[in-house]
C-alpha cells in the first residue's frame, strides 16, 4: 500500500471516530445549563408560553442577577431551576440532575440536597413557631442529623449571616431584614450548591435590603455557594458580578461587572453591557434602538470585516424643516 492510500486511510478512520463521538453537550462544564428551554401554560382556555426558547448558562461559585419586568419568564425559569415546575420542551440541568427527566422523589431529593430556596414573603421561610436556631437546624432534622452537629450548624450559619443574636428569637421578635438573613441560614443548612433567591428585598426598605444583599455576597464568597437572584428591581444587579435580563421569555442581555486598578492603584467597578446571542442566532435589540433608529419588521444586515451592521429596510423619514420666512428691510 502506498504513502498516500495509508494516509486517506488515517484521514477516513480519523474522521469516522470523530463522527461517532458524541459532540459536547451545550454548556457541559457549567453548573446550570438551560438549552432552548420551553414551558407553555393554558390559562382559561389560553396558552400562554412564559418561556419561549431560552439558553442559560451559569457557572458555579457565580453570584448572578436575573432581572425582568413582571410576565417576562423570570419567575417561571426559578420554578423551573428549583424543581418546583417541570418545563414544556427543551433541557435544564443543574449539577448531575436533569430536571427534565426526574422522578417526584428525585425533586424531594433534589430540592432537599442540592438547592436552597429563599421565599419574598418572609411568612414562607420560616416557621413561626419555633426560634431562628430551631428553624435552621429543622432541614437538618429531616435529613437525620445528629442534635449536636444540627445545633453546630445552626450557630456557624446565624454567626456567619450576622444574626446570631436572634438565636433564640421567632420570627415575630425579629424585623422583615432579619427575617430574611435566618432565611437564607435555612436555605443553606444542608449545604446546597446553588442558593435561589426570589425577590428577597422586594419587602423592604432601602438600607435593610442592602444588608440582605451583603449577606448573600458573603455566602457566594465564603462558602462558594452559586447565588443565583430573581427580581425586578435594577438597583440589586448593581450588587452582583453578572446581571441577565430577560424579556419576552428568552435572554435579551447581559452586564458584566469587574473591578478595574488604574496606574496609581486606585481600583472601580466598570459595568460592561452585552447582547445576547442565543444558540438560534437571535439578538433582542434594546427598545430605545428600535424606537431611535425606527427598527420593525424587516431589517437588513450587512457583514463588515469586524462586525455586523443592522439598517432598517426603508430610509428613515427626516422631519420637515419649517419654513423661514423672507424678512424684508424696512426703508426709512
């Protein structure tokens, strides 16, 4: 056989194995994984489909803020991530679970062990009856830990989110900010990978809402737990590394945050704004674009040598110049 039939030989073997591998799965390395997910309700004989298409990739130890206004699909994407809903189409993963494939006693487990959950109305976190130690050590409870190390825990926690004082306190006794921190302590008694916060300042104030804020930063920071923060308030993404917007059930854009140290050592935050550009090729153009620029419909898309370029299909109207009238000189 010659050189050259051995060669195509390796080159034909070469590519038939690269054609039986399995190629990667979309976001394999990232803890939270959403591909072209779909969830479709019927409401009243309506279907109403809250997520439509979506791609999310989160990874882990990220603190990330998912912001939209209210039916763009961000609280069902968090029902769907917390396993408390099941998704029309498409494929989610957080860590090992498929949420798409799992059993009800997978969910028990899979809310149980991996995910910690905070609620916006504080009523829902905890339980009224029983202290703030109590209610971390109860989760605990539930899963068979020993009184000593659940008792361990619960102070680590309480200490840890700046609440320790209220050890032996209900939820009565404390305010709606402390409320809120012992919440967070239940949610990470089992020590989930992923916490999920919805809305957890949306009740209240300015200043109080900032701590609770600082409390989940420490928890991404020093525990490495992935933060993962549902809201419609745009001031909490100023508190987190990434932001995501979401709109009309799919991801619309991103902002970036990192700290920049300039020459003499001074450092800032610069906050960078990306589009989204989903696995389908789709770009949601910001709305202040669209209205400025006069985008519907059609637009026609021109391929530059370092980017790409968006014209609307029709010139744009240019407004009329009013008419100036003659001035004539007066004669004396």
């Amino acid at each position: 056989m010659s050189t050259t039939q051995t060669d195509d030989l390796e080159t034909l073997e070469a590519l038939e194995d690269r054609a039986r591998r399995r190629p990667d799965e979309f976001g394999h390395n990232a803890l939270i994984a959403c591909d072209n997910l779909v969830r479709i309700y019927q409401s009243e004989g309506i279907e109403v489909q809250a997520l439509q298409g979506l791609d999310l990739l989160i990874e882990a130890g990220e603190e990330v803020a998912i912001i939209g206004a209210s039916g763009s699909g961000k609280s069902t994407l968090l029902s769907v991530l917390s396993g408390l809903d099941v998704p029309t189409a498409g494929r989610v993963r957080v860590g090992p679970w498929d949420l798409m494939a799992m059993t009800a006693r997978q969910r028990v487990a899979y809310r149980r062990s991996m995910v910690g959950f905070v609620w916006q109305q504080t009523a829902r976190n905890l339980v009224p009856y029983l202290d703030a130690a109590q209610n971390v050590e109860l989760p605990l409870a539930l899963a068979g830990v020993g009184r000593r190390q659940r008792a361990a825990r619960a102070v680590e926690l309480l200490d840890m989110l700046g609440v320790g004082y209220c050890a032996a306190r209900r939820p009565s006794q404390m305010s709606g900010g402390e409320q809120q921190r012992v919440a967070i302590g239940v949610a990470l008694a089992a020590s989930p990978q992923v916490l999920f916060a919805d809305e957890p300042t949306g009740q209240l104030d300015t200043a109080t809402s900032v701590e609770v804020l600082q409390s989940l930063r420490a928890v991404n920071r020093e525990l490495g737990v992935t933060v993962v923060v549902v809201t419609h308030d745009p001031s909490v993404s100023e508190h987190v590394q990434r932001t995501v917007s979401i709109r009309d059930g799919r991801t619309s854009s991103e902002v970036l945050r990192r700290t920049h140290t300039d020459e003499h050592g001074s450092e800032s935050v610069v906050a960078e704004e990306y589009a989204v550009l989903d696995r389908a090729g789709r770009v949601q153009l910001p709305r202040e674009y669209r209205e400025v620029l006069e985008l519907s419909d059609r637009v026609r898309l021109a391929l530059e040598s370092s980017h790409v370029a968006v014209w609307p299909d029709r010139p744009r109207a240019q407004p009329a110049v009013p008419a100036v009238p003659a001035v004539t000189e007066e004669q004396p």
